[in-house]
C-alpha cells in the first residue's frame, strides 16, 4: 500500500515534468519558426 502511494506520486511527478518540457519545447518551437519567417522577409 505504502509503496504504491509513493509510486503513483512518482508517475505523477513524472508526467507533470514530461508535459513541462514538452510545452517549453513547443513553445521554442514556434518561437524559431516565427524568427525564422521574419529573417526571410525582404526588406
């Protein structure tokens, strides 16, 4: 019982970190193709 309560606060740690990353990643992400799209602009 003891064990599964810790381990279920792990897998939810886990995944709260997972979803973190994958955000920031994505917002990276769009951030590179907006510079991206600017500098190909004629000027």
């Amino acid at each position: 019982m003891y064990e599964q309560v810790i381990g279920d606060g792990a897998n939810l740690f886990i995944i709260i970190v997972a979803v973190l990353v994958g955000f920031v990643a994505a917002l990276g992400y769009i951030d590179a193709q907006k510079t991206k799209k600017e500098d190909n602009r004629p000027q």
